[in-house]
C-alpha cells in the first residue's frame, strides 16, 4: 500500500515545485516508507510514497508506458494483473517491471479512463496523459483507497490523505460549515464533501478527469452495487455453492503478495469465513486484541475459530495506559473529523500485526452486505412497532426512560433509547440517526449561532439517493445501499485505511470484492435477512465449516469502553478540551449546550457518550489541523 499525491503546476507553483511535492510526500511517510518516487514536467508535479507489497525490486513509482507519454502512481492493489498482463502482453504491449501498477497505464492507451472498469482490486490513482494534458483520478467501487482534491484559484492538488494537501502553499482551511453539522449528525463527514470548503472526495467508483488546457474538471460514475436486477430463480442450495465457489476464488486471488500476509480475526462470522477459506489454503496467521471489560472483548470466540481450524493465532490484551495515551493523538492519523471510536482498537490491532506481516485481510464489509446490523433488524421490528396503538408507545416511551443508565456494550437501555431516537424518522434517516451522535435538531443545539445551518440541509445526501432507493423494494436493501454509500465508505473503510496505514500496514477486504458484491446484492433479500435472522445465506453456506457457537452468536461488534473512560481515565483530557472558556474563544460551538450534556453523563442521567466523543475528537482534530 502507498500514499499518492500532486499538483497542476501554473506560474505560481512553478518555481517551488520540488519543495512542495518533497513536503507533500513527507506527509505520507507512514503510508509508504520503503521508497518514494516524483515526476516533474512543465504541465503537473507527481509524488510517490511506497510500501513494498509487489515486486519489490522493480516496482517502483511513477510508472509510464513504453514512450513515456502515460504516466501513473498508484496506491492499492490490482489483484487480477497477471491475467490483464498476459492479455496485454498478447496485443503487444511491453511491460519493464513485474508490479500491478504498470497494468493501469497499457489498459488506458487501450480503453482511456474506461480502463478502470478492467480492474478488480482496491486502488487509487492518478495518471497522465502527456499527449492530451489530461490528468485523471480514480477510485476503486466500494471506497477502500481514499483519494482527496482541491480545486481553487487555478490550483489542482490530490492526495491520499487531506494532510499531504495541507503542505500545499495556496491551501486554504477555511472550514464548511455545512460539513461540520453534518458531522455531529453522521460522526464522519459525507462525501463527496470534507470538513474544509475547497477539498473534496472523489467518490468510490468514480473517476475525474482534469483538462489542463481548458481548466475543465469531469467526474463520471463507472459502477454501482444492484439490489434491482434480481436472481429470483435461484434456489437458497445454489446460492450457497455459487456464494463459495466465488469466496474461495477471491481470497486465493487476493492473497497474492511478495510479503508476508496474515489475518484479523475477532470470532465474528465475517472473519471466520475467511479464516476457513485460508486454513484451506495452507498456513495461516491471525491476529486479534481483547479488553479486560468481558463485555467488550471478543479474544475468546476468535481463540475458539482459531483452535477449530488449527491455525497459528496471536492476540494481545490492551494495556490501557497505552490507549489513553494514543487517544490525545488520535489526530496525527485523523485528518478530518471522525467519531468512530472503534479505530482505537483498529490502530492497536495493526501496530500489532504489523510487527509480524505487512498484509493482513479483514472481514469489513460483511455487515452492511449479508445484512448483519442490528440496525437492519431494529427497521424490521420497526415496521411492526407502528400498528401499535398510540397509548401503547406512549407506554413503552416512559418504560425507556425509566431505564438505568449502563456503560456496557450494546447495554439494553443504549439499544432501546435508540431505537426510540429514530422510530419517528423515515426509514432512510432513521438508519442514520440511530448510528450517528446526535439528530439534526440536537446538533443545531450544539453548533454556536455563526456556523448554523438549515437543517433540512443535513439530510440532504440522503436525498440524493432517493430515485435509487426507489427502485429497491425491500426496506433492509434500502437501508444496505446507503450503509454502503455513506457508513461503509466515509466511516468504516476510512477507520480501517487510517489506522491501518498509521502502522505502515495494508488491509484488503475480500468481502467487498466487487464480483462478490455482484453476486450477492442480486439475491431475494429473504437470503440476507431471513425473519430476524442476520446473514442467512452466509451462515447456511459456513454450515459445518466452523463452529455453531460462532455461526448463532449475537454481534458484537469492534467496540471499547468510551461511556466508562469518559466518567473516569479520560474525564481530566475531556474536561480540558471541552471547557466552556475554550469553546467559547474558539467559537464554533455552544458551551452552554456542551457543558449539559458532561453534566448529564458525569451524574449517570443520561448516556451521552457518542456525543461527547464526537465533540471531544472535533476538538482534538480542530487543535492539531486548524488552530495550530
């Protein structure tokens, strides 16, 4: 895995070229520190970190054509280069190195940027085309690889992460302001937004095209996922055999690697699938972290996969003076706001593994693709909670209330509240309300009165997606869609990408290879979610495969004990970064509202923990990115 970034150069970056792309790359050192490459012409300026993954002695980057007339950087993997070699090798192309990379610049003086829809694997890159003054970007389907830009003034710059464009001389951080209540709502930033007005996401699936003669910018989708076009005939027995015949041709496809390569394995179903399909393979290494609080930890069921498989497992229990002293930095790896606070356990898992392999598989995308959330069946309970009689959810209301407060995971009272925060909100907001920190109303409390927006403007990505949905008649798939186009994508897979990377490591994701992604949207959603039932389809095709006690145990999911450290270890760093004095000389949010919602958790009133979380990592970020 690497980190990718440049510019268009104009007469103004001219003279500071090589000074900017050296700073810009050094930004991205973690991402890439075994190699780094530049490229510099008249027209754009390319930066190149590398993490020896393919082809260690020859691969690297910038990468060109024969003629040198294309040339490209690339972060990811292109996991089916060796059949597009042979095929490009046959129409005559010459190749010089044995890396994945070189495939991307003979498939587009081929098929130009439709080159992307030959690749199967999760990449981001930039390429040149000399010739035409044309530089295009592109993203893998599902979003696994980020990829930023910014656009002002005449000034095109990109980047793997936001923090290598912050190098950038004309960069500005003015802060947008619609972003920052999105934030509060979703805990991530949508994209193709970000939390600075003049950078944005390119979106997974698409790719851009920048023409430096006219100063035109064109974006163009290349894919989707497909709920619509159903395989109604197929039968649950047959769905089964073609659903593992494709995962045992993925995983064998995407092992392929120069460097050692193991996996993250939590004893959940998505990561002991593919701890079966590797122990089929030949040797396998795992790696899993735990906590001394049981209700977090998950060490016991992966030691349970492991020993079942007979594969080599390692695990590591956290010493939490590690954690609260890696909290306060969470923002060196965390260029925009992001309130997941799994990735603290995300981090310690890869510095982990990464002392030991350089490419670890993890089951990302298993949920939001065989419907493995709570939330899905939390939409089913809630179609049958709205016959009930008005007096009846008065009733149940006040009984939710009455609930006391817990600070375990996935505790009754947290499941039930919110459940009770999203019952009233369409099924598409809903999802998100009942996932995110606060709902739009609450976070118009939060935001001081210089920064507030409408809040019909907080939804309204969700909105754009509403010709799609209609098209999908089942409620969960709707709900599946958008996981991936926003939880999955801007949540998810960035947690994953950034604490990954932070430790020099890159995790591949199987589960959201795209063909697989093809085959399984397009089964009836009663093979998904089947009742109450989560993943049917995958539990009946892992039948016999791994132990009962791990296909029928209840989700857990890869979380930590944020609601008991704010009360306790973390309550000195939050009452410094959330005093009412700071927020008030910073001016974005309102003390007043803030200093309530401490109140009320500090006393055991009330569970305010995702809120306060996300206030304490805005303010973490806004120190380190903005104030400084």
């Amino acid at each position: 895995m690497c980190g990718i970034t440049g510019f268009a150069r104009n007469k103004q970056s001219e003279y500071v070229s090589k000074a900017i792309i050296s700073q810009m790359s050094e930004s991205l050192k973690h991402r890439g520190p075994d190699d780094q490459g530049f490229f510099i012409d008249d027209f754009i300026v390319l930066g190149h970190r590398r993490l020896n993954i393919i082809d260690l002695k020859t691969g690297h980057q910038p990468i060109s054509n024969e003629d040198g007339s294309v040339i490209v950087v690339l972060n990811g993997e292109i996991y089916n280069y060796r059949q597009l070699r042979s095929r490009l090798e046959a129409a005559g192309h010459k190749f010089y190195t044995n890396t994945d990379t070189e495939t991307i610049v003979h498939l587009y003086e081929d098929f130009g940027r439709d080159c992307v829809k030959e690749l199967n694997g999760i990449f981001a890159f930039a390429l040149w085309d000399k010739r035409q003054l044309k530089l295009t970007l592109a993203r893998d389907r599902l979003g696994a690889k980020p990829l930023h830009y910014y656009y002002r003034d005449g000034h095109f710059v990109f980047g793997s992460e936001i923090k290598s464009l912050l190098r950038y001389q004309f960069f500005s951080k003015e802060i947008d302001t619609v972003s920052l209540s999105k934030y509060f709502v979703y805990e991530f930033v949508p994209a193709p937004n970000s939390i600075f007005k003049q950078v944005r996401k390119l979106m997974p699936a698409h790719t851009l095209e920048y023409n430096m003669q006219s100063g035109a910018i064109k974006t163009e989708e290349y894919w989707r996922p497909d709920f619509v076009n159903k395989l109604d005939k197929i039968s649950e027995e047959e769905a089964s055999v073609k659903l593992l015949e494709i995962l045992r041709s993925i995983v064998k496809e995407e092992i392929i690697s120069d460097v050692p390569v193991g996996l993250f394995l939590s004893g959940g179903i998505d990561s002991s699938t593919l701890a079966f399909l590797l122990s089929e393979i030949g040797n396998v290494n795992s790696f899993c972290i735990g906590f001394d609080d049981k209700s977090f930890d998950e060490s016991e069921y992966a030691r349970i996969v492991a020993g079942y498989l007979g594969i080599k497992h390692r695990e590591q229990i956290l010493e939490l003076d590690e954690v609260y002293k890696i909290i306060p930095a969470i923002a060196d790896f965390l260029d925009e706001p992001l309130a997941d606070p799994s990735i603290i356990p995300a981090y310690f898992l890869s510095k982990f593994a990464s002392q030991h392999i350089t490419v670890a598989l993890g089951g990302d995308g298993g949920d939001e693709l065989f419907a493995g959330y709570d939330t899905y069946q939390a939409h089913r309970l809630a179609q049958y909670y709205k016959l009930f009689p008005e007096i009846a959810k008065k009733a149940i209301y006040r009984a939710i209330d009455y609930l006391p407060v817990s600070t375990r995971n996935m505790s009754l009272d947290f499941k039930l509240k919110k459940f009770k925060s999203g019952i009233n909100y369409k099924p598409e907001l809903r999802n998100t309300v009942w996932l995110g920190a606060f709902n739009e109303k609450e976070a118009n409390e939060l935001i001081s009165e210089d920064f507030k927006i409408s809040e019909s403007r907080i939804f309204e990505d969700i909105d754009a997606y509403s010709s799609e949905l209609k098209k999908i008649g089942d409620t969960v798939e709707r709900m599946q869609y958008l996981d991936m186009k926003f939880y999955l994508q801007d949540d998810i897979l960035v947690k994953v990408d950034r604490a990954s990377m932070a430790n020099s490591l890159e995790v591949r994701v199987p589960l959201l290879n795209y063909e697989l992604v093809d085959f399984v949207t397009r089964l009836p959603a009663t093979m998904k979610l089947k009742g109450f039932g989560t993943k049917a389809i995958l539990k009946k095709t892992l039948k016999n495969k791994l132990p009962d006690r791990i296909l029928q145990r209840k989700k857990k999911g890869f979380g930590v004990p944020v609601a008991k450290w704010l009360k306790g270890e973390l309550k000195g760093v939050t009452l410094e970064y959330l005093n009412p004095q700071r927020l008030a000389r910073e001016g974005f949010l309102n003390p007043g509202y803030v200093s309530v919602l401490l109140q009320e958790h500090f006393n055991n009133s009330k569970d305010n923990r995702k809120k306060i979380w996300a206030i304490l990592i805005f303010e973490l970020w806004l120190e380190k990115y903005v104030l400084s």
